[in-house]
C-alpha cells in the first residue's frame, strides 16, 4: 500500500516581499545598513564559492537574512561581560557577526579551517562562530540548545538589574529547531511570574528545515504565537525589510531594557541559497532583501547606483584577497588537539561570576 503522503501541504510558501515605504530611517543609518548587507552578501557569495572549489569541506551561512542580522548587530549592547548584550546565535549569523566587526579573512579562516580561525583554531566547521569579546558564545550544531544556554546569561543579567544593568540576552534559531525541548524551556524559563528574564527570543522562520516545509509540521501560524500562552510579548517581523527589522528590533529591545521581561519575535525570511553544501548551496527563486534594499536607496537618491557598484566591487575585491590569503595559511597541529577545550585555567574563581 502506498504511504499516505498526499496529505502534507505543498512545499512553497508565501514571504513578505515589500519594503514599507511609509516608515523610515536617518539616510546615513540607510547607507550603513546597505554597505553592511552588501559586505555581507559578498561574503557568504565567496564562502560558497570556496566551498565550490574544493577549499572548504562545507558550507552554511545567512544570505536572505542580512535585513534581519544587520539591523540586529546595529542594536546591540556590544561588549564584554555581564553588562554587555549575550548571543546566542545560530549557523546563519553572519550578516550580524560582519556588522559587530568579524573580518571576512576570519570568516574564510574558519570555513577553510585554518589555524589561524579565531573562533575555533580551524577545528570546528563553517559558520560556528565565537567571539567572546563582543559575548557570541560558540555556534552550535546541535539545534537548539542556544535556547538553553541563554537561560543561564539572562538569569545572570536578572540579578544586575538592582544594580542598573539593562543588558539583554538575545537568541536566534530556525523555525523546525524550534520544535526541540529547549525552545519551550526557554519560554517557560523566561516568563515564571515574578522572575522574568530579560530574553530577546528570536525566530527566523524561512519556512524550511532542510527538506521539510513549514507547513507539513506547524498547526499554529506563527512560531511565537506559542509565547502567548506563557503571557510573552510577541511580535512578527518582515525579515526581509531593514527598516522593519530595525524599528521592529530596536522597539522589542527598549521594552525588554525597560521592562526586564522577555520578547518572542519571529522574522520571516528567505532562505537564498538552499538550507547548505549538502543540498547543493544553488542560488532559489525568493525574494531577495539586499538588491531590493538596493533600488529603493537608489530610488530614493540616497545614493547613485554608481557609489552602490562601488561598494558591491570594493567587497568583491577584498573576498578574493581575503581567501588567497587564508589559502596560502595552514590548518591545526595534530599536537594542538587539547588546546581551546577548556577557557582560563582551573585556578579560576567560578563564584565572581
Ligand atoms: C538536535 C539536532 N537535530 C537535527 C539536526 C540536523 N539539522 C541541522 S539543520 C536542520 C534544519 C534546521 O531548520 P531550521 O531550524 O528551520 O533552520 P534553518 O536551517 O532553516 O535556518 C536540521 C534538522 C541537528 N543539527 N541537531
């Protein structure tokens, strides 16, 4: 008998496709976000062109979410320590990660996996990364769990605010991921009445994991509608409009700052270039929010579509150095295997923290 599989929904989905022209944003904040997108964009293009030529084992990363990831790393608190923001992000934060600073010669190092990576010696594998000078705690490949973890720096950050600190905890993940244990435990974490925590919980929902659609797996229609139940405030995004994003982002962040309680917002977004290496990384037919964000700063004479080429070819240009550079560099030592397992050393004391 065949299997019954008729009756799962078809596979494409709707994605917000408009950028609001009724909401704006300062032109040189406009311009900032365009060149980081761009940057971005170009970034991931030459990760997977890396992979393509056999200099990397595998790719994964963010384009279709730069609206999102560069208005987010726009707004955070970033720093070190308790006093600073805490992210916990997933495999597709580059766009966020390039606007806190990361170098697309130290993302190329980690996708070739070069000893000179800095997020993991070259040990862990494309798009795993981990600055603990802007507190981006180390990418995951088990999904998920940054849900949890982010529990742990929000609770930390609850016992500051007596003491000023307006820090929040901000975590990022897919639309299946959210169907692990973790992500309702950070739900439940978050909103026990009396002992809030101060926790951006984010969705970007491209409506896939891996093969499988949204729509065969999820009754409810939002994710985050699921945050109501436990009394959170809830929001949905278009993902794929920067000046949505970063109003939207900036005005969830305010709240969490002044209230001490937690956010759950979904972004919905596109997913341009497959779920990874392992389905081919072929460019799809999604809306795309970089050359749409694009013509209305050109439509709008923020900037000439010749200054915006000039950006796209400054970064394309700075790709390709970047990655001969990391090509010339070498991998990790068998001997430093043990290096990185542990931060600090066994002396340190755990209770100032
Ligand atoms: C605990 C766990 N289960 C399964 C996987 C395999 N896996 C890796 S990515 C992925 C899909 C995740 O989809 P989603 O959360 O929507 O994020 P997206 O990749 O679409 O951004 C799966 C199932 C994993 N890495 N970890």
């Amino acid at each position: 008998m065949p299997v019954a599989m008729a009756k799962s929904k078809p596979a494409v989905a709707p994605k917000s496709v408009t950028i609001s022209n009724k909401m704006t944003l300062p032109k040189e904040l406009q311009k900032n976000m365009l060149d980081l997108m761009i940057k971005s964009r170009v970034l991931e293009e030459r990760l997977i062109k890396v992979y393509k030529t056999g200099d990397s084992f595998f790719w994964i990363g963010g384009p279709g979410e730069e609206a999102f990831g560069v208005s987010l790393g726009l707004l955070i608190n970033k720093g070190q320590g308790i006093d600073h923001d805490f992210l916990h992000l997933h495999y597709r934060a580059s766009p966020t990660l390039v606007t806190l600073g990361m170098s697309m010669l130290d993302a190329i190092r980690l996708t070739m996996n070069r000893a000179t990576d800095v997020s993991t010696g070259g040990r862990n594998f494309c798009g795993h990364y981990c600055y603990p000078q802007w507190n981006v705690t180390p990418i995951t490949s088990p999904l998920t769990v940054q849900y949890g973890f982010a529990i742990g720096t929000a609770l930390a950050q609850r016992r500051r605010r007596p003491k000023g600190n307006r820090a929040i905890t901000i975590v990022t993940g897919g639309d299946a991921a959210s169907a692990e244990g973790d992500f309702a435990s950070s739900l439940i974490w978050a909103s026990r009445p009396g002992n809030e925590l101060p926790m951006f919980i984010t969705i970007q929902n491209n409506r896939w994991g891996i093969s499988t659609s949204y729509d065969s797996q999820h009754g409810e229609k939002h994710v985050s509608d699921r945050a109501k139940a436990f009394n959170i405030r809830t929001a949905v995004i278009n993902g794929n409009d920067p000046i949505e994003c970063y109003l939207g982002i900036q005005s969830e962040m305010d709240y969490i700052r002044r209230s001490g309680k937690p956010v759950c917002a979904e972004f919905e977004v596109s997913r341009l270039f497959g779920h990874s290496s392992a389905d081919g990384a072929n460019r799809r037919q999604e809306h795309d929010p970089v050359p749409a964000f694009e013509k209305r700063i050109i439509d709008q004479k923020i900037m000439t579509s010749a200054q915006v080429k000039e950006l796209w070819d400054k970064y394309e240009e700075e790709s390709v150095r970047a990655a001969d550079q990391a090509r010339s560099e070498a991998g990790p030592t068998r001997e430093s295997v043990w290096e990185n397992v542990y931060v600090g050393n066994e002396n340190a004391d755990w209770r100032k923290f």
